[in-house]
C-alpha cells in the first residue's frame, strides 16, 4: 500500500511540474501556448513548429518546418482549414489533444483528436499530464506522464516523407501511411497526387491521381524497389528498411553517420525527388526524382508490353506477343497492348521465357510466397493454368521466394541492373525450328552488312574531307558507332516526302531542305535533306549526326530514327515536331500570347535538361555549340527538344580536358560566348553562355541581335530591381505574383549565365535546381557585353567587329552563323 501511495504522489508531483512551465524549448504543456511568430524547437534545434503564411499572406497554417530552411515546410496540421491572419494559438485541451484555435472567433481550427491513429486507438487511458514534443526527426508527439504516446505527426504525414517516418498501412489498426501533394507550391491544402503502397499482392509504392494510377516503384526485392536501381547507390548515405510482418507493412529510411539532412518531396506535379540539403550552398540537391522519362509513365506499353528509353520506339510487345491493333501501335498509340500469338496449352504444353533486366510488372493481382523455392515457383505456375508469369521475391542470394501473377503482365520497362521475368508462352513459340533460324541469321547478316557498308562508305568521304584536319576523339567514336544508326531506302524517304516536293517542305537550314512525310507505317517524320553543295561541311554535320545522337534517347532531345545514303544524297530522318521551332511562338507577335509562362518554365527546364544530359548524363560528353530558339523544337504536347548537332562536338569531361582551342569558329551570332568568339575556346561553358541568352528570349519574347542588345537591357532591369518588367508584355498582365517572381528568378540565372569569364557561370548541374527555386541564385556581376564606352581596341569589340566582318546568312530564318572566323 505504501509503494501505491508513493507511486500517486510521484504522479500528482510530475503533473505539477509539468503544467507549471509554458512552451519550454521542445515541449509544450497544457498551461502553454505557442501564438504569432513564436516557435516550438526540436532540442538540437534541427526543426520548428509554428505558424507561417501562404497564398501571399492570405493563410496561416500551423507546420513544422527544417530551421535552416524555414521555407522548406514538412508537415501542416489544418491545410484544409487555413485561418485568415496570424491570430492563431496553439494549445493542449483539458481532454489531452494538441489544438489550433483562432483567437478572434475562438473556434477550433484544428485538433490532433479529429486524426484517428494506431497510437490513439491504443491509448484507453492518459496518465497524468499530457505534453507535446517536437522531436530532432522533425516527429511532433503527444505523451502522457508515464511516456505512452498518445499520437504523433509521423502518422499523419502530408507532402514530405522523413527519415524514421512509415509509409506503408499497419495490419492491425488499418491506419493508412501516405503522402498527398500540396495544391500549389504556396498553396498547401491537399492536392491531386497521394504516394501510398500496395498490399494487395507485392507490395510497392504508387502515385495515384483521380483515381488512377501515374507512377509505380515496382516491389522490394530485398534490397530495393525493383523499378529503383539507383537506390544502391544511396547505400552510403541511407539505410532503407521494409517490414512485412503481421502487424505493418512498411518502408522508411535513415540517414546514415554523417550523411546530409534529406527528404523525399512529393511535388505539385505529381513527381517524387530525392533532396539532399548542402551545407556548403545552403541549399537542397536533388539526388532521385521520379517518374524520370516516359517509361515511368504507368502502363505506357499497354498489357504484355514492354517500355525501353534507348530504343528509338520505346514501346515493343514481349517475345510470343504481337500488338493487338497494329494500326494503333505503328501510330504510336500503344495503350492496347500486345496479346498472345500462340493461345496457353496448360500443363506440359507451356514453358517460359525469360525477360531479363526488368522493372517487375504491377503486382496488384499477384501471389506472394516468400519461403518458396524458383524452382517450386515454376512449377506452381505450370500447375495453375491461369498463372502468366514468374519471378524472385528477394533477389539476394541468387534469388529466392516466389511472386505469380494472373492474367495481363502490366508497365513492365527494361532497367539498369533489372530482374529477370519468367513469361509463359506455348512451347511453339519457344522451340524455334533449326532452319527459321538460320534463316533470321542470315537475313540478319545481310541486312547489317548493308547498313555497314553504306555507313563505312559515307566515313570514307568524310575521313577525305577532314584529312588535313587535326583528328580528335569525334574519329575513334565514329569508328565505333558507325553501324548504329537504322538506314532507309532512298524509295521508302522519296516515297514518303511525295518526291521532295515543296508542299512538303516545312524549313531550311544552312546545310539542307527538310521536309515532313509519312512512313509506310503511318509514322509522320521530318526528313532533312543535306544539300550537294557544301560537300565538305554536309558531311561533317551528317557524321556528326549518325555518330553522336543516333543511340543518344533524353526526353529533351529530338530522336534520331535513321539515315539514308545513296550516292552522293545524304538524308537524316527525325520524328516529327508538329509545333516546328521555338522561335515561330516566341518572335512571332500573334503566337506569342499563347505560349502562357507556365508552358514557357516549362520549356526553359526541358531545355536544361535536355543540355544536362548532354554534358554529364549521356554515354557521351556533347557540346551542341549552336544553342538557339531556331533549333528548339516543341511536340504536340509543348515538350522541348533539343535539335540539330550538325555542329556538336564530341568532348571530354575529364580534368585535364575541360577547355581545348579551335581555330574555326561555328556557330549563331547572339548566342556566342566571348571566349570563343575571341579564342576559338571550347568548353561546356559555351552551352551555358547560349543558354543564358536563350532564356532571356523566352523570359522576354525578344532578339537577342546588334539592333537590340537583350543582355545590356536584362542588366539594367535585374540591377534596378526591375526584372519583372522584362517579362513579355504578351502575358505579363495575366501572370500571378508567384510567376513574375519565377519570372524574375530566371533573369538573374540567366545574367549569371552569360557572364564574361567561363569560371564565374555555373554549370548546368547548378541551374536548374536554381531555376526550379530549390538552389538560390548568386548575385551576377556586370556582363562584358554592358560594359559602356568600349573602345575598339578592346579584344571584345575587336571580336565583335571580326564576328561582323565575317558572318554569312546561311539560315533561312535569318540567323548569321558564322563558319570562318579563325580565332587567335
């Protein structure tokens, strides 16, 4: 009895300690209150907890935020009941729930009782006084005096996924584990696009949106998600942990010893990105984002299709399938799907193929057996006559565990380092008689000889134009890539440009006509015909073409589908781009209007995606040194490509390479970087330079040309704290504060691009986290080209007045491109 009575003064002595202190540091009591600009503190302080405005300071929400970023907001309490002004106080009840009240009405905003929890739902009874703690994980908890918790953030989370939070569905209590996106990037109410897991078969994460699928990570196979690989390479900085038990089925992460702050973001738009905070910068880094290109698009190849990025038509249809319209499919539209061409035997009559390097199907429908053999697995798959296919449920250790899937294998792509699919067909589609074969080998061989032999003869020719030409590593790759490229008969291009008439003609080009036509498939493409005249330099653009962009697949640069050589015509075959160039919208007084900003941000970032790619992402390092409006091309859906490497070098990224001298200076005047108008230096700096200019055109919808400096007028604007005024006049008058300021945003990156010294612009890793506002800017110095009262024995007005001096019109757009200039 004595200890009983000892143990309920402890209690009754807690309890006055407890609610005789406020919001102290990390905890909050229920004599305390956290109102106006006041915060709670995680201990190390790493996170705060408090109100922040939105919407232009129109909202006031209650969030918890990362300290060193205070615009970084991880979690919101009451984004669906945002309150009007900064009235807003923060309390614990009498009955022990964390509450958001508004001062002015006194109603409950929002109350941490409305969320039902597995926490909640187990507490039956609350000992003693209730505090509120915000966590070093950034995890705002509600405990009771005997330490139970009582609810927690971490499972109610919104837009961010953190280290030591669930995402996943506990058994138990059926508490749902998931992310939404935020409406707006200001705008934190609820959005279109939640993050949850599947546990319906295998488990793996998808983002939904209205109902449907748009994105899915493939199931854990022990190490990873299967349509994830590059989480190995995260191994160093995280530890990731899925539990399957009978309780929960869950995914969460860790940082590991001395790893940078991270999240994971579910975005406005729907895509998951990695951000790791750097500490030198002060800024996030966007390691991972996902869906990465079109093959992450759910179901992008339809049932028993199969999605490949390095393949020039990304959809194909699995080994003993065939498109089930074929005329759907050659146009491109391959949401059908393939179906079987042989019909299942059942039983001995079947066997499987094996699909290697894949992101496993969807596995909604599966059937999961993690203490089976692959042995037991296949043989459970041939027993069941409705079972389509076969694979590891864990992949280490050789594989083991079983996952069947019944009926249509759905968004299957080829990955880096995939899985391998057993897919069952009947056993004729499997045992290919000897002759058929030798019969596809030979028409094989023939057809590669072919295609060897007209590329072979076509270097010859272009080794004979550049043989007093210093050779450089373009050579030893075209050695190499020369029989990569699809060819076409000259009958099939001349056929499908209506004999190169000029109702087919839809541009020209300093080197050549082009012309849109129709493929014997109904594909519509754009054929650039190289024109005789210029031998030696057609020639260069056309090797340069074949050899560097032909197995070069981004989603930000024009496909290369093949090639046609015939005598002494050459002729590249592109896919078409039904909204042609970038400068027939953004130099053209009625369309401009329509190219709104957000589809202009948009192009701007596929742009520098695109030139990214180019430099550090592709299989090759590539300068395109002729980076203009003219030569950005936009697809039906708006979407920026990148064109024309008639010009495009071939360059190492290594340290001892990162300039080189050239004494032929190509390339558009207005885009030119000095150092190279003036130098012949060629550097990936040269692509930043004709970006920066570039997206002052799209920012402006104005030249950049000797009647109308664009660089000294965006200089005068951003220096007077006018960069807004910059914006097109076409669509500055509909765009909202968020977007001028975007706006504003994209002319200091682009003064930063296009400063004078090589050295002081950042490379394209750095600008686009700083266009997408997750990297804040430096602060650009004066360009050259601002520079008053030059004198003409300046080197850059003497460059100038070369550049004048030798310009040639050889675009019919009237660009002046110079091809002569010899630097110093």
């Amino acid at each position: 009895m004595a200890m009983s009575h000892l143990l309920l003064i402890l209690a009754l002595l807690s309890a006055l300690v407890l609610t005789s202190s406020a919001a102290n540091g990390s905890m909050l009591t229920q004599s305390g209150t956290i109102s106006g600009n006041q915060t709670l503190d995680s201990p190390s302080n790493a996170f705060q907890l408090g109100l922040f405005a939105a919407s232009n300071r129109s909202r006031w929400f209650l969030g918890i935020w990362f300290a060193v970023s205070p615009d970084t907001v991880v979690w919101v309490a009451n984004r669906d009941r945002p309150l009007t002004s900064p009235s807003g106080v923060v309390e614990l009840s009498g009955g022990g729930a964390l509450v958001l009240r508004d001062a002015a009405t006194n109603d409950t905003v929002w109350s941490s009782s409305n969320s039902s929890s597995s926490s909640s739902a187990a507490a039956v009874a609350v000992v003693g006084a209730v505090v509120a703690e915000l966590r070093d994980t950034g995890n705002l908890v509600l405990t009771d005096a005997a330490g139970a918790v009582l609810w927690q953030s971490f499972e109610h989370p919104t837009n961010t996924f953190l280290p030591e939070m669930r995402v996943g569905k506990s058994i138990r209590t059926g508490a749902d584990w998931s992310l939404s996106s935020w409406r707006g990037a200001d705008d934190p109410s609820p959005g279109d696009f939640r993050y949850v897991m599947d546990t319906s078969g295998s488990p793996e994460l998808y983002i939904w949106s209205h109902g449907r699928k748009t994105y899915r990570t493939g199931p854990w196979n022990g190490v990873r998600f299967s349509g994830i690989p590059e989480m190995t390479t995260f191994s160093d900085m995280f530890d990731f942990q899925f539990t399957a038990t009978a309780d929960e089925v869950s995914y969460m992460f860790r940082n590991r010893d001395g790893s940078p702050m991270s999240r994971v973001l579910l975005n406005e738009s729907g895509v998951m990105q990695r951000m790791v905070w750097d500490q030198a910068s002060g800024a996030w880094s966007n390691f991972w984002s996902g869906p990465r290109d079109q093959c992450d698009g759910y179901a992008k190849c339809g049932a028993f299709g199969v999605c490949s990025v390095v393949d020039a038509v990304v959809c194909g249809c699995i080994t003993g399938f065939a498109p089930r319209s074929v005329a759907e499919w050659y146009m491109r539209n391959t949401s059908g799907g393939c179906a079987r061409r042989t019909p299942l035997q059942c039983g001995d009559g079947d066997g499987f193929y094996v699909l290697r390097g894949v992101k496993l199907p969807d596995t909604h429908s599966s059937a999961v057996d993690p203490g089976a053999s692959l042995q037991e697995c296949a043989r459970r798959c041939l027993a069941t006559c409705s079972c389509t296919a076969y694979s590891a449920a864990d992949i280490r250790g050789g594989g083991s565990g079983c996952i069947q899937w019944f009926g249509d294998l759905v968004d299957t792509r080829f990955v880096d380092d995939g899985q391998d699919l057993y897919v069952r067909l009947a056993k004729s589609e499997l045992d290919v008689p000897k002759n058929t074969r030798k019969f596809v080998a030979v028409i094989a061989l023939v057809v590669t000889g072919f295609t060897l032999l007209l590329l072979s003869l076509a270097f010859v020719i272009w080794r004979k134009a550049r043989r007093s030409k210093k050779v450089n590593t373009l050579d030893d790759a075209a050695e190499l890539m020369s029989g990569e490229c699809p060819t076409y008969p000259l009958g099939v291009i001349r056929t499908a440009t209506k004999g190169f008439c000029a109702d087919s003609e839809i541009g020209r080009g300093g080197f050549g006509i082009v012309y849109k036509g129709q493929l014997p498939d109904g594909q519509q493409v754009a054929v650039k015909k190289l024109s005789a005249e210029n031998t030696a330099q057609g020639l260069n653009e056309f090797m340069n073409e074949v050899v560097l962009i032909a197995k070069l697949q981004h989603r930000n640069l024009v496909r290369l589908l093949g090639c046609c050589v015939h005598c002494s015509e050459r002729m590249l075959v592109y896919e078409y781009m039904s909204n042609k160039s970038l400068d027939a919208f953004i130099f053209d007084e009625k369309r401009r209007a329509s190219l709104s900003w957000k589809t202009r941000l948009d192009v701007i970032l596929g742009i520098a995606r695109g030139v990214l790619y180019l430099h550090r992402d592709s299989r090759l390092n590539i300068i395109h040194r002729d980076l203009k409006a003219a030569n950005v091309l936009l697809d039906a859906d708006m979407v920026a490509k990148i064109s024309d490497f008639g010009i495009a070098r071939l360059f190492s990224s290594s340290a001892d390479r990162q300039e080189t001298i050239t004494r032929t200076i190509i390339g558009t005047y207005g885009y030119m970087a000095p150092e190279y108008a003036m130098d012949g230096t060629v550097s990936f700096m040269q692509d930043v330079y004709s970006f920066g200019v570039l997206l002052l055109e799209i920012v402006s919808g104005r030249k950049n040309q000797r009647s109308f400096n664009l660089i000294a007028h965006a200089w005068g604007l951003w220096e007077g704290g006018r960069s807004h005024d910059l914006m097109d006049p076409a669509i500055r008058g509909g765009c909202t504060a968020g977007e001028l300021e975007q706006a504003a945003t994209c002319v200091q990156v682009a003064l930063l691009c296009v400063q004078e010294c090589p050295s002081q612009r950042p490379p394209m890793a750095d600008v686009i986290p700083m266009l997408s506002q997750q990297k804040a800017p430096a602060r650009p110095r004066r360009p050259v080209v601002c520079t008053p009262m030059m004198s003409s024995s300046h080197p850059a007005a003497a460059a100038a007045a070369a550049l004048a001096a030798q310009a040639e019109i050889t675009g019919g757009n009237g660009d002046l491109t110079i091809t002569s200039l010899e630097g110093r």
